[in-house]
C-alpha cells in the first residue's frame, strides 16, 4: 500500500529534464522511506508558481527509493509525461 505523509516540500538541488529518473533534494530528511511501500509526490517549478495546481506543467512522480537526499522516480504516472 502506497505511504501517504501530507505537507513534505523540498527543492531540487539541480536542474531536471525530461529524461530525469533519479533527483538530487537540498534535504530529504522528512520525505518517507520508499522501502516501506512507494508512494508518489507531485514536481513544478515553486520558484514561479507556488501551487503545484496552478503550474500546468506540474508532474506527478513516483517514488522507488531514497538514498540520503537522492529520490529515485518513476516518470509518466497518472497519464502525464
């Protein structure tokens, strides 16, 4: 069963694409362990758009694993590219 934790924010350390699989955070700390079931978190650019809602190019990712501030994911879920 997916994990569920409301509220957990970070920002990405670097630069992402679209061929982007693994994502290096300032700090992961509070994000869940992917070990203990996935679970999916939502990326947009907050620096121009403070809700992922309003951000049209907001993308649902899943989360495989986490090895200290690095999540692994899983692109195109939910229908989105």
């Amino acid at each position: 069963m997916p994990q569920v934790k409301d509220g957990v924010k970070s920002t990405v350390k670097f630069t992402i694409d679209a061929a982007t699989t693994s994502v290096e955070l300032n700090n992961a700390a509070t994000f869940p362990d992917p070990a203990l079931g996935q679970y999916w978190v939502w990326m947009w650019d907050a620096t121009t758009t403070p809700n992922a809602a309003d951000d049209s190019n907001a993308e649902r990712v899943r989360v495989t694993g986490k090895a200290g501030n690095i999540l692994t994911i899983v692109r195109g879920e939910a229908g989105q590219t």
